[in-house]
C-alpha cells in the first residue's frame, strides 16, 4: 500500500467528512441568518423554474439510488432474491432517467448562473464552486452509469466501491479495493467528498432547512377587510 493510496482513500475521505460535521455545527452556531439557499428569484425567474424543478427531483432518486447501491450490502440483494440483472435493470432506467433529469436541470442552471447579469454579478465565488462540484460529480456519476453498466461491462462496484465506503463509516477502510476501479469512479467518488468538504460553507445548508413544522401547523386564516375600514377601527381603538 503506497503513500497515495493513503491520502486518496483513507485520509482525504476522514478529512472532508470531519470538515462536513464540524462545518454545520460552526455554521450554524456563528451564522444562522445566513443559513438559507438565498432565493435569486426575483432577478430571474423561468431558467430558475425549470432548473430547479429538473434538479431537485432528479437528485433525490439519484441519492435513494446512492443509498440503495452503496450502503445495502450485496449479501442482502441476494437474500431478497434480487438479482445482478433486474438490479442493474432498474439502475440503468430508473438512475438513468432520475440522472438525465439531474443533468439538464444542473445545466440550466449553469447557464442561469454565468449568461443573467443579474444573477452573476451576485454570485459568489463559493456559488460558482459548488456549482462546478456538482456539476463534475452529476456527469461523472451519469457516465459511469451508462459507460460502464449500461454497456454491461463487468465491473461491479458493490464489490469494491460499497465495502470500501461502508468501511470508512466503520472506521475499518480498505484502501485496496479502490486501487483498481475504472478511472470515472475515482473522479466522481473524490468529486463527492470535495463537495462534502465544501458544503457547510455552502447555500447547501438549506437541505437541512426542511420545514416540516408546517405539516403538523394549524391553518392561518386571511381576512380580506377594506383599507378605509381598517383604518377607522384602528383609529378608534387608539383613541380609546
């Protein structure tokens, strides 16, 4: 085992989860009013529409996808009688499509980010790198898929990238099961953990803002009452 292979797949993926954790919780504790994905809405708004719609439903089928391939042991697959072809089947299809959707929707808005003045001249440089970090590991990881296992290449990456991972979060890592994995796998898995590293010094803190408070709230009521009418009340309540 040699010097980088350490740094690669060992250190450098401790480093940016630490970063990841430790970076919410400073973020959180010194900047709570910046903790939102700052809307631009109002300088641009079809590109933003679309955009958006494409990618945020895109990259949540794209990371259950992540979740199901990554940390779901193979063994389990095999228990549950699911085999290398119907799962490789529905991740062509199914990751495909979630990624084809991704892609467009990260490409406009790309596009929105760097063609609107508007929206360029505020942007700022940690916009325009996270930009750039998702867009790297969106294509690299929608090649791979379609490169590699929609060619049906004989690669299996639940045999080496999966363990690997699941390995990491184990405190047990085995740098040796990504020493000989296709070049594409490499950019898109050191892409991801980039992005990690990054991400509390990001607007992409608002993933964690979900307002779910609303689901269980009661409705508020509006009131359409008359200006002069609303006036006059309030008038003589503070005249009272």
């Amino acid at each position: 085992m040699n010097y980088f292979e350490n740094l690669f797949w060992v250190a450098f993926p401790y480093i940016m989860l630490t970063m990841f954790v430790v970076g919410h919780i400073y973020r959180y504790n010194v900047d709570q009013f910046g903790w939102s994905a700052k809307s631009s809405e109002f300088l641009e708004k079809d590109k933003l529409k679309w955009g958006s719609i494409l990618f945020h439903y895109g990259i949540i089928f794209v990371f259950f996808g992540h979740v199901a391939g990554v940390l779901v042991p193979l063994v389990v697959y095999n228990t549950l009688g699911i085999t290398e072809h119907m799962y490789h089947l529905g991740a062509v299809w199914i990751g495909g499509l979630a990624g084809i959707a991704t892609i467009i929707g990260v490409l406009l808005l790309m596009i929105r980010r760097f063609t609107v003045k508007r929206i360029f001249v505020n942007s700022t440089y940690r916009d325009v790198i996270v930009l750039i970090l998702l867009t790297l590991t969106i294509f690299s990881g929608f090649f791979n898929t379609i490169w590699y296992t929609g060619r049906g290449v004989a690669f299996e990456y639940r045999e080496t990238i999966s363990p690997w991972f699941r390995g990491i979060l184990y405190l047990d890592p085995m740098p040796g099961l990504m020493t000989r994995i296709p070049f594409g796998f490499k950019i898109h898995v050191v892409s991801a953990f980039l992005l990690f590293g990054i991400w509390p010094f990001t607007r992409l803190v608002h993933v964690w803002s979900l307002p779910l408070e609303y689901l269980g709230r009661r409705y508020v009521v509006y009131r359409a009452v008359h200006t002069r009418r609303a006036l006059m009340m309030q008038t003589n309540r503070t005249k009272k």
